[in-house]
C-alpha cells in the first residue's frame, strides 16, 4: 500500500492570541493540543512489526473473541440448570477438546467429557468441574447447585466480530497485538516512526569526551533529549553542535528540514544578543515565543523552518528537560499520529516544606521515600545531576502555597511521560 502523507501544519500553529505575555501551563498545553496534528505518513504492516508504533486507523474485528461457545474448565458439559441435590447422568461416547469439537448434539439427559476451549456442543449449555465430579467411563455423579452456563464462556464476549477495539491514535502494546491477533486481524495501518533531530547551541559546548577548556561547559542536553526520545518510540537524529553563528545555524536547520519531522534546539531560545534560534525563527513568520509561566523554564520558542516545526528549549539542562516533558512529550505525540496526553498525577504526602508565590506554577525534582515525597535540596536549573537522583516531578499549582511536611502534593513519576 502507497505511503500517505497529511497536509503541514499551518503557519500560525504557535500564535498566541495578541496580548498575551506570561503564559500559564494550562493555556499553552491548550493551544498546543488544539493547533497541533499529525505530520508523519502512513504505511500498512504485519503485526509482527507493530509494537510501539500509532495506530493510522481504527483496528476492527474480524471475527468474534471467542469465535464460539467454549468451555472455561475441564470438566463435563450438559443441559442446565442442575438444582440442588444429587445428579447422575449418563454420558456419550467421546468428547470436546479444543481444536477437536464434538460434531453431533448432545441427547437430552446425557453429559459429554469437555476440556478447556474447546467448543460447547449442541444440546449442552453448562458445565460442572471434574474436581466436583464422580466420574466412571459410563456417567457422572455430581451435586448441585449449578445454574444454567455455569463455567461457560459465550460467542463475542469479549470482543464482537465488525466493532473497533482499537482507535486510531493508540500507541500499540504487546497486550494490544495479543488482542488484534485473536480476532484474526493481520495487518495494520500504522503511523511512519516520527523522525526527530537534537540540535545543541552555544559557543560554550564542547562534546563529552573531547578536551574542553575553562571557558567551556559539556553538552548534556544533547544526549539526554535524544536518550528521552529514544525512549518514547522516535527516531532520535543528532543534528550536533551550532555555534553563536547565525549563518551556520540557519544552514545546519536548512539541512536539518530535509531529513526530520519535527527539531528540538536547547539554548538560543529567549531574546538576548545571542539568541539565534529565536531571531531566525522570527523571519519565518510562524515565530512564537512564549514566556511560561513556569519554574524552570519560561522561553520557550516555536516556529516552522521550511515547513518543519521547531520546539526551540532553554539552554539550562534541567529547564530543557521538564519543558521536554511537559510540553514535547503531548506534542511530539500528536506529530507522531498519537492521541494527546496527560501525564498522571498521584497526592502523597510532602516530605518537605516549602511556600512559593502566586504566579508561576513550579516543577521539582522529586522521589518517593517511605511512603512520601522528598525534593532535591536545589531548585537550582542547572543542577542536571537532580534529574538522574529524582524518579520524578513534583507539581506545585500557579496559585500561592504554604506547603508544611505531611501535605498532600502531586507527584508525576517519570512513568508519567513513558519514561
């Protein structure tokens, strides 16, 4: 089947309404997700080679799970219901195993051996355990109570040959291939992996490894954003290292464009002199730079360069990774062919006291120990070695807070963003 590739995304994806300045997280995940979709094309494959990828289209059903009445047990099957009491029943020469179905109906009266999955013959509806069975090769003996379909599993009860059991927009599971494949579905239409390229600036960086001198700081982020998007299914591009040269670095995105869906820069991203990815995003006319209303973090840039959107990160390497999670995780996702999402949020008691201010809503790195939240002991954004100590974010609302040892407060754990 021929790739199919959706329309770009429009210019004004990242326009904020005009007068907008300090932008709170919940307005910006907003727009986001209402401006953004998918840019990735499509291609249908075995399910074989599903797993992780986003569903282009529903999966339906081919056939009914399960195809057939069947039998939840070993045991032996009759026509119920059997009441209270005693029960004897002659039972029929040979028997239903799964795969090996008892062609002729079952007499009135009579009871057939029945193993696990295999199909409930004609004239049976219920079936008793043999742990609950006295049992010789010509009858049973057995005692009631037992209603009628007791320990049988009914045609389509789980899923219903022609219905959706899987939307478009679904990141596939191994349990989800489990699920399409017993409905007898084969192929399926898939999102192409979102090709996402990482590019570091700063006259200042130097690659790990390498000598670097005092003037000069390694580059973190780099290996951090491609090692987050590796883990969330894309194809992570290292696009290396622009200096504070505008020219290089509108060359370095020209060639960028041509091979990546989507970019992420690091550092570059406010107003200052040296602020490249911004200046140069603003000729696109797409530019959008939005002051988050959030600690750490706050620049963020966005644009399209030669139709590919650009997510223009602080240069700070924690600042750079919590604006990743909170704002690259849904929208790279959306890109990607997936549906929008929300990381989860779970109250636990503090482990730690703080009072903040109204105005900006706070991510801190956080672990749980003993039941509660402990934060690292600095806020401090280029702190990178919080990011490895913490097992996750803490959240504190845009609203002023007190917060005293034993409130609740919302954790996200990296398993929030499918770290």
């Amino acid at each position: 089947m021929a790739k199919l590739t959706p329309p770009p995304l429009r210019n004004d994806c990242f326009a904020m309404p005009q007068g907008a300045h300090w932008t709170p997280v919940d307005t910006a995940l907003a727009h986001l997700k209402a401006h953004l979709s998918a840019v990735t094309g499509t291609q249908t494959l075995p399910i074989a080679q599903a797993a992780g990828r986003f569903l282009a289209a529903d999966v339906i059903a081919a056939r009914s799970h399960p195809p057939h009445r069947n039998s939840a047990v070993d045991g032996y099957a009759f026509a119920g219901p059997a009441p209270e009491g005693p029960h004897e029943l002659p039972l029929v020469d040979g028997r239903a195993a799964a795969g090996q179905p008892y062609a002729a109906p079952v007499p009135p009266g009579y009871a057939i051996r029945i193993l696990t999955g295999a199909p409930v013959p004609d004239g049976a509806d219920t079936i008793v355990l043999q742990e609950d069975v006295t049992a010789t090769k010509s009858a049973i003996a057995f005692h009631g109570p037992l209603k009628q379909g007791a320990n049988a599993r009914n045609a389509g009860e789980d899923m219903t040959a022609g219905t959706v059991i899987l939307p478009a927009g679904r990141r596939l599971t191994p349990a989800d291939l489990g699920m399409i494949a017993a409905t007898g579905v084969g192929t399926v239409s898939l999102r192409n992996p979102l090709r996402v390229g990482v590019l570091s600036t700063g006259d200042e960086l130097a690659k790990p490894g390498q000598a670097a001198d005092n003037a000069q700081i390694y580059d973190a982020n780099g290996p951090m954003l491609r090692a987050t998007l590796a883990r969330w299914g894309y194809k992570a591009i290292d696009l290396g290292q622009a200096p504070d040269d505008r020219e290089t670095l509108r060359a370095m995105l020209d060639a960028a464009s041509d091979k990546t869906d989507a970019i992420l820069t690091s550092g570059g991203a406010s107003a200052g002199d040296e602020d490249h990815v911004s200046a140069l995003l603003e000729g696109t006319g797409s530019f959008a730079l939005w002051r988050i209303a959030m600690k750490p973090g706050r620049p963020l840039a966005l644009g399209l360069w030669r139709g590919t959107p650009v997510i223009g990160l602080p240069g700070n390497p924690v600042a750079a990774q919590v604006c990743t999670l909170m704002f690259g995780h849904p929208a790279l996702q959306v890109l990607a062919g997936g549906d929008w999402p929300v990381p989860h949020r779970y109250s636990l008691p503090a482990g730690f006291a703080k009072s903040k201010r109204a105005g900006r809503r706070e991510y801190q790195r956080a672990r749980l120990t003993d039941g509660r939240v402990e934060v690292f002991a600095s806020e401090g954004s280029g702190r990178i070695s919080g990011l490895s100590w913490a097992t996750g974010l803490v959240e504190i609302g845009d609203a002023a807070a007190n917060i005293e040892e034993g409130d609740p407060v919302s954790f996200m754990p990296w398993g929030s963003f499918d770290l």
